[in-house]
C-alpha cells in the first residue's frame, strides 16, 4: 500500500494576489535543493488517523502554529514515489519567519554512527502563484491549480 500523507495549503491575500505558504524540508539531502523541492506543510499519517486530523496535526508540527476554521478540500495527488498527498486550504497571514519546526534524528554524516537532529522544515515563505509552481513538488502544483480554480468560480 502507498504511503499517505496530508497537510494544508496555506493562503493570504496581498496586494490583491493570491499567495501560498510553502516550507522547504530540512536536513542534509535537502540543504541545496530549491526549485521544485519546496512542499506544502504534510506528514504521514496511519489508519488509526483521519487524513484532515492529520493535515492539522501536521501543520501545527511543521510550523508551530495551530490552525482552526474554514477548510477548503484540495482532494488528492500521486507523487512519482507513488506517496498520496491529500490537501485542504486554509486562509491565514502566519508569520513565516516564526515557523519553528519539530525534528526527525538521522545519522549524518553517512556511516559515521553519529546521530544528529534536523529539522523537517528549516524554513517557509510565502510566494506568488507563478514563483510556487517553480518551487513546489511537481505533483503538489495541482493544489494551485485547483485554489485558483475555487477564488476563479
């Protein structure tokens, strides 16, 4: 069975744009990664876990922020890992310099039998629709796509 994750689309309204909340994941592999390696707040959750529980538990350990109130569904996309992402939008004008982030522990350097903690996400900014589709997982650009389509309706 394929792995699950969900998280939450963060959005603002600037200057009469549209912008999205995206963090770059943290850790070695991903320090000089940028276009297309940049990710909406997810996580994985099992089948003891409602995938919209596990969206805001997510969001609220990737970011420090808890969020509450009006969702909007995004459905569901297929990485090319085969992992299923499921997304919901949410409004909010979180502070992404203030993000602070829960830690996963691997060993690093490779080998050395020396375990170090990173963080799952070492930061987060907000981008205008053309700049996040340079930026986000190719797979997750559809949850632009289908906000758009919402505030276009």
């Amino acid at each position: 069975m394929a792995k699950r994750s969900a998280g939450v689309l963060a959005y603002r309204r600037r200057d009469g744009e549209l912008e999205v909340l995206l963090a770059h994941p943290g850790g070695p592999f991903w320090t000089r990664k940028d276009e297309g390696a940049w990710t909406i707040p997810k996580g994985e959750y099992g089948d003891d876990e409602e995938p919209f529980a596990a969206a805001k538990r997510e969001f609220a350990e990737e970011t420090g922020a808890a969020i509450d109130g009006d969702f909007l569904p995004l459905g569901e996309v297929r990485q090319a890992s085969g992992k299923v992402v499921s997304a919901w939008a949410h409004e909010t004008d979180l502070d992404a310099g203030a993000i602070r982030s829960n830690t996963f522990e691997l060993e690093y350097p490779p080998r050395s039998g020396k375990m170090r903690a990173f963080p799952e996400i070492d930061r987060a900014a907000w981008f205008r629709i053309p700049e996040a589709r340079l930026k986000i997982h190719p797979a997750q650009a559809a949850f632009l796509d289908r906000l758009l389509a919402e505030f276009s309706r």
